[in-house]
C-alpha cells in the first residue's frame, strides 16, 4: 500500500459520518478507526491503524498447580549478567498485551538465553485482544537476558530481551 493512498483513505474517513472503514488489499488487512466524543457530531481526527496478523494460535489456560509443576521440571538456563560499560540493544514490546515464549503451553520456547539470533528471528508472541503477534529480532547478536517472565502482562515499549549484537 502506498503512502499517497492511505492519506486518501485517511481523508475519506475523517470527513465523513464513518467511525471506521477496513480494508483488505494485496494480503494486508488495514483497518482505519477514528474516536467519538461524547457528542455524536464532533470527530477528532486521530485514526489508528490496525494490523491483523495470521490465524491465532489457540492458548490452552494452565491452572496454577500445573504452572508450578512445570516450573519446577523445566530447568533454569544460567543468565549471563549485563555488564557494566557493555551496550546491549533492547528488543521492547510494540503492544500492549500478554507476553508468551513459545507458540503453545507444551511448546519450546522460540528462544534460550545465550542463543545466537538473527535479524527476523521470531523471538516470542503477544498476544493482544486474541491476535497472536510474532516480535522479531531486529538484529543480529547473542540473548542475554529474558526481561518478561511467560504469559505476563507487557506493556507498550516495555524491554522484552537484551541482545548482545555481533557482526
């Protein structure tokens, strides 16, 4: 999609009695959203983009017992500390939503620390208003540490890993 084209759309919604349009093109679901004051004639022109990934993963719910069962089973991989004077590159959370490790409960988890990465390396899943989102490693290094404990609330911008970049 290109820029001159989402404007057109953009100006379509604000100027119009719509609250909302979607829109589907080229495998890209663009949804556009505009809020409502409490007056029904008054429109802000604040739109939001909305980005639908594929199909979600269904999410099984885990009882409290069987969580601290399996923590107890799944051993501790040793976290190497940050060291001072050492700059790690941040991967932080583009949503708001619960943080998971792996794509099921009875899954590996998509990452270990001390694990080399690659740029596009699907690194965990949000998973926000029941929408799986893949987060990717932007860079190409070592994982550090793990900042966010499985299925945890995250919030926007909140670091995710730490990633020792190489070259």
């Amino acid at each position: 999609m290109d820029l001159a084209y989402l404007r057109k759309l953009i100006k379509i919604l604000d100027q119009s009695n719509m609250t909302e349009m979607e829109i589907e093109e080229e495998g890209i679901k663009l949804r556009l959203a505009k809020s409502v004051n409490n007056k029904a004639t008054e429109h802000s022109g604040h739109v939001m983009p909305y980005y639908q990934m594929p199909a979600p993963i269904p999410q099984q719910q885990v009882t409290t017992a069987q969580q601290q069962t399996e923590t107890a089973q799944v051993p501790k991989t040793e976290e190497k500390k940050p060291e001072p004077g050492v700059t790690y590159h941040e991967v932080k959370s583009p949503i708001v939503g619960t943080f998971y490790r792996a794509p099921a409960p009875d899954a590996d988890p998509y990452v270990e620390v001390g694990q080399e990465v690659e740029s596009g390396t699907v690194l965990c899943i949000i998973e926000a208003m029941k929408l799986m989102n893949e987060i990717e490693c932007d860079v190409k290094g070592r994982i550090v540490k793990i900042m966010v404990e499985n299925a945890q609330p995250v919030e926007y911008n909140q670091t995710l890993f730490l990633i020792e970049p190489t070259k």
